[in-house]
C-alpha cells in the first residue's frame, strides 16, 4: 500500500481525523500562548521559546488541520468512504445535514435523545442500508443522530450527487421513497431506553 | 579633551572617565524615547500579535470545547478555521517581525540584568562621556542603540547578531565551557570600524574634522591587520572607549544604578 494510500485511509477514519484536530488545537494553544508571552514580556529565555517552540507549532497546527479540512471539504462532494470506531457519532440530532451515507461493512444505530435522556432507537441498519437522506430531501437539521455499534465503513454521498441521483435515476428514486416510508413504521415501533 | 558631548566626539581615553561624575542613583536620569506619532511599525505589530494570539488562543478552545457540545457544525467550523489555520498563518509572519524587532531594543538587552547593566546604566546616564553614552544622550542613533552598534550591516549582519545572541543564550543556561574551561560568553572579536564608518564615513563632519585627519587616516581605518584581524588604527583608539569598564563601573559605586524610564 503506498504512502498515500495509507494517508487517505488514515484521514477517512473520523476519530482519526478527530485527534488530528486535536493535536493541531493544541498546538494552537502552545504557540499562541508562547507568542503571547514572548512579545509581552520580551527577554532572551522566551525568545528562545518562540523561536524553538512557538514557531513550528504555529506550523504543525496548520499543518494537522490543512489534511482534515480538504478531506472533509471533499467529503461533502461526490462520493467518498469514511470509517468509524464503535461508538463513534457519525451526526447528531439538530445539525444541519449535507451528505447521507450507506453502510459498506458493520452496523449503524440511529436513535433520538430526549432531553431527559431517555434513548430511542429508531433503527440498526446494515450493509447496503442508506441513512442521513432525510437532511437533504428537506433542507432541515438532522432528525435523529447515529452512531456506529462496530467498527464501521461507509460511503458518503454529498448533497449535490445525491441531487443529481434522485433526479436521474428511477430506481434510486423508488429506493429512497420505499425507504423513507419504512422509517415512518421505525419511528411508531422504536423501543425507549433510558 | 572634549568638553561639549554635542560638538565633539573625540574621546581621550581614560581621562575622559574619570571627569565623569559617579554615577549616582539620583544623576542617572532617563532619557525619553524618540516620538513616534501613532507608534512604530513594531508597536503596531506587537500589537497586532497580541490581538491575533488571544483570537487563535479563543479559536483552538472553542474547536476543542464546541466539538461534542454544539449542533452548529457551522461555528465549530469557522473556530477551526480560525483557531488552527488563518490564525497561525497570519501569526507566524507578524510575530516573528514583532519578537525580531523588539529584541533590537534597548530594553531587550538590559534583560540580561546581571551582563548589561553597567553598559546600558552608563550607555543611558547623563553625566558620563563615554562614547555610547554621548550617542544615546544626543540621539545620533535613534532606536535601539546596542543592535546598531554590534550588529554587522549587510545582508545577513543582523542574523548573524541574533544566532550569536541565542548561542550565549544556550551557553548561559547550559553553563557550558571551553575545553580549557574558560567563559563561552565574550566578545566575538575586534571591533571593526566598518561599524561606525557605516554612518560617518562620508559625512561632512567626518571628513572636514580637524583639518581632514580621517582623509590622511583612510587608508589604515579601512585596512585590518591580517595577523589580529583588528584595524591597524581603531576608531576606539581616538574615540574610545566605548563603553565603562566594568573596574571603573565599580569604582562609581558598587550598586546599579536605577534606571528611570
């Protein structure tokens, strides 16, 4: 497997990407702080600091978040594949939705929160079974959040591509719509846990 | 002997201290900075990086607190946005040219309290005549007074003068010494006149003083001795000295003077 290869396997993982971000805001934090401190109470020591910690952090926050952004910015677009950790949040209840997703390989709890806590699984989807569509027929938030129960791999469809596939494609169409009324019969039978 | 710092620079050596008053808590008086309107291009930059840190400090928080606290990936993104890339790509450039810039002055150099002190006290003091002080006093440099006279002009003078401040820097707190065992921290070698004949050489002044003896000197001022490497005739040996000797700063009372900003 060649180095990009493994790059954009390693980039499709969301918690992968997530402690990316992480890493990137902590380096954030490191290098303003001591850019902060440097021209505040300028001396030799923290002049030393900027230049030998403040300045390549500086670099590596950009350089941790720049592969995140073009990954994500480009998941929005066209078809890509994502992967999952159990128990990763793919999205949640109330976010504005762009991209819906079909299960490759593993398993998928959708559920609703209420404010009391209370958990209401609305589906466990499998292999070849799509969610998220829901945001993009109507341009509203999220209805309900999902969450992967293994590990999971998906493919993630963008708004604009699914537009042109519900527009084009007769089958996917009916797919959808067949679909959308199953999960009306999921949210009447949807056990509660709390 | 010159008796008018304004009107003379020419120094007499030893005599020329001992005239000097010592330095006294309450003689050493402050001299204003020069006026710089609105503030300096540093000033604004410092203040710029002061502004740009605290927004990059907000931003990264807020991508790390937002992430699983909030349904609007929309602020989540621009924190990010924010905090990890435009942030640091526009601090990066700006701080370096704020921190670079504020390790010229004066005030940067006197950090280092113990080294500088009786340089910057007698470079800032009134009453002494060395040849800094009548420098500093008349304003013939205006800003940071110790970089422009140690630091080579050219292109890579001012780099060079900070790498040979950072390697001090790593002796200082290593306390690393020579194989022998000797101080790393010195002077890193003769004087050269190129320094000051970057301002003088060429001014009226400069080539009309005393009947135009630095036209008749122009030759060994701007040759050095190969065997030493020092001029064969060092401004500092009419001008000198540049700076009190540490012995004499003793001699002028033990204690630092205050320096009142």
């Amino acid at each position: 497997m060649s180095l990009a290869d493994r790059a954009t396997r390693f980039l499709r993982n969301r918690r992968r990407r997530r402690q990316l971000l992480v890493a990137s805001a902590t380096a954030s934090l490191v290098g303003a702080g001591v850019t902060l401190l440097a021209v505040v109470t300028p001396g030799p020591v923290l002049l030393m600091l900027f230049l030998l910690v403040a300045q390549p952090a500086m670099l590596i926050a950009v350089a941790l978040y720049l592969p995140v952004a073009v990954t994500e910015f480009l998941a929005g677009r066209g078809v890509s594949e994502e992967r999952y950790e159990p128990g990763d949040v793919i999205f949640r209840e109330g976010e504005p939705g762009d991209r819906m997703y079909a299960v490759i390989d593993g398993e998928v709890e959708v559920f609703h929160e209420d404010p009391d806590g209370t958990v209401l699984v609305i589906a466990t989807l499998t292999h070849g079974q799509y969610f998220g569509e829901m945001a993009l027929l109507n341009p509203a938030p999220r209805v309900a959040s999902a969450r992967a129960v293994g590990p999971l791999r998906v493919a993630v469809i963008g708004r604009e591509d699914f537009e042109t596939l519900y527009a084009n494609l007769p089958d996917f169409h009916r797919s959808i719509e067949r679909m959308l009324w199953g999960r009306r019969i999921w949210w009447r039978r949807a056990p509660r846990r709390s | 002997m010159a008796t008018d710092a304004s009107d003379d620079l020419l120094g007499g050596g030893d005599d020329l201290l001992q005239q000097s008053a010592p330095a006294s808590t309450a003689a050493v008086v402050g001299i204003e900075q020069p006026f710089h309107g609105t503030g300096s291009a540093v000033d604004w930059a410092v203040t710029t990086t002061i502004v740009i840190a605290i927004a990059m400090i907000v931003g990264a928080l807020a991508s790390l607190g937002l992430e699983r606290r909030t349904s609007r990936s929309q602020i989540l993104g621009a924190a990010r946005l924010l905090g990890l890339f435009a942030c640091p790509l526009f601090l990066f450039p700006v701080s370096n040219f704020a921190t670079f810039e504020t390790s010229k002055r004066v005030e940067f150099c006197a950090t280092c309290h113990s080294a500088m002190d009786p340089y910057v006290n007698d470079m800032r003091s009134r009453d002494s005549r060395t040849l800094a002080a009548r420098h500093f006093a008349n304003r013939y440099i205006q800003d940071n007074q110790c970089f422009a006279c140690h630091a080579d002009y050219g292109l890579f003078g001012e780099a060079k003068a900070k790498v040979r401040g950072l390697r001090h820097l790593y002796y200082w707190i290593s306390g690393a010494r020579t194989a022998l065992g000797a101080e790393q921290i010195r002077h890193y070698g003769p004087y050269q006149n190129g320094l000051c004949l970057t301002c003088h050489a060429g001014s009226k002044r400069f080539l009309e003083a005393k009947n135009g003896v630095h036209r008749d000197i122009a030759q060994e001022l701007a040759t050095d001795d190969p065997a030493t490497g020092k001029p064969v005739r060092a401004c500092m040996q009419c001008h000198g000295p540049a700076h009190v000797s540490l012995e004499q700063w003793k001699l002028r009372g033990a204690s630092a003077p205050v320096i009142d900003e």
